[in-house]
C-alpha cells in the first residue's frame, strides 16, 4: 500500500498541472498581502480565491487523474490486492500532494503576514477543503464511466457549492421570511462545504461584515465555541460520507 502510494504521489508531484497551481497560489497569496497595508485584509482577499480556486482545481484534477488512471487501477485490481486498498491508497496520493502545494503555495505567506491563529486556522481550512473537494471528485468518477460526464458533474458540484448555494439561501429566505426559519438555515449551511469552510474562518477572524447572511444566523444560533466545533465536524463529514461511499461503490463495481 505504502509503494502505491508513493507511486502515485511522485507521479502527482511531476505533473505540471500541480506545479503551476502551487506556483499561482503562492503567487496570488504574495502579491496580495504585499499589495495590502492591512494583513487582515489581504487574509480576506486570500479567503476568497482560497474559497473558489483551491475547490476548483482541486475537484477538475483529481476527477481527471482518476479516468486517466484507469489502465492502472485495472492493473492494481487484478492483482493480490484489495480494492479498499487500491481505493484509499489513490485517495491519499491525491490528498498529500494537494495539501503539499497548499502548504507550500498558500501557507508559508500566511504565516509570514498574518497572526499565527488567523494564519493556522485559514492554513488548517485550506487543506482540509482540498480533501473535501478530492472525495467529492472520488464520487463523481466512480458514479459513471463517461469521462466527459464525471468532469461534467464535478464542474456542476463545485458551481452549486462556491456560487448558486447562497443565491439559493437567499431565495429560500426572502420566499419564507415571515416564518421563523433561523434553524431551518442553520441545517441548509450543512449542505455546502465551502461556506462550512468561511464560517469557520469569519468566526475565528471575527469579521461579521464579511460572513454572508448563512454566516451571521450560524454565528448569532451557536456562538463562536459551539459555531467552530460543529463547523469543524460537519467538513469531516464532507470528506467522509462521498469518499466512503465511493469505496463502497468501487469494491463492487465491475471494472
């Protein structure tokens, strides 16, 4: 399992792709805060492209790595090993090498420029929405053999997810605004990862301003503690729940 895994993380880690989003990142991540006087602003401003690009590219490369390695898990399969092992191993490839580049592209500047919590807490975010976005391409690869289709569905995933969610929860308010529906937004915000990601970022940074209509209610119903740890859990759950059930659907699919 070991020997897969590094196979496939120096496989990643060569790939151009790779190289040039960690060397855009780090360049978006370095002008920014050079660009602002103010740290806090230039963590914001980082906030946003870490919100929409880092999700992008993350769920289009690992949903294309995974067709592309189609000859070589069919290769894996027909040997002594396990699919769950086959399975977890190309995940954790993946995941590695993401949270490396992010690590390397996003998070050096952040411990440069901003406070060590701030930089931690966006640092810790930041990768762990890579994972999430890596499971949710997991699923949507395993889901049908067309490749156009698979990278067809991430790409609609991630648009619901960075653009049309808090469109929708704005529609859902202002449609039932005259009934007392706090809670009900409460458990909608569960449904998208990325403002998962936000809120747990805006309630450690503090910048009400900034969280979006979904953010004040999760802030105003939990408080910051309570706000932070269900955050926290609920995108553990993101990275679990697609990638578990991605397994289960490859240990009996017929390759």
């Amino acid at each position: 399992m070991n020997r897969i895994i590094g196979f496939i993380i120096i496989d990643i880690m060569k790939n151009k792709i790779v190289l040039t989003y960690t060397i855009l990142l780090a360049a978006f991540a370095w002008s920014t805060f050079s660009l602002e006087d103010n740290p806090t602003k230039g963590t914001l401003t980082l906030l946003n492209i870490i919100l929409l690009i880092v999700p992008l590219v993350t769920i289009l490369f690992s949903t294309i790595y995974i067709y592309n390695s189609a000859e070589f898990i069919e290769l894996l399969t027909s040997q002594p090993i396990e699919r769950k092992k086959i399975w977890v191993s190309l995940f954790s490839g993946l995941a590695f090498s993401f949270v490396i580049s992010f690590l390397f592209g996003a998070g050096i500047p952040l411990f440069v420029y901003a406070n060590i919590p701030i930089a931690l807490m966006m640092t810790v975010i930041g990768c762990i929405i890579s994972l999430v976005f890596i499971a949710i391409a997991f699923l949507s690869s395993i889901l049908s053999r067309d490749k156009a289709k698979g990278i067809g569905m991430s790409i609609l995933l991630w648009l619901y997810f960075a653009l049309l969610f808090d469109g929708l929860v704005l529609f859902l308010f202002f449609q039932f605004s005259e009934y007392p529906i706090e809670k009900i937004m409460v458990g909608i915000t569960a449904s998208s990862p990325i403002d998962l990601a936000r809120i747990l970022i805006l309630l450690h940074v503090d910048v009400s301003a900034m969280m979006g209509y979904t953010g004040a209610i999760f802030k105003d119903f939990f408080g910051n503690t309570l706000g932070l740890t269900i955050a926290f859990a609920l995108l553990m759950l993101w990275i679990l729940i697609p990638f578990l059930i991605s397994l289960k659907i490859f240990k009996q699919k017929d390759l």
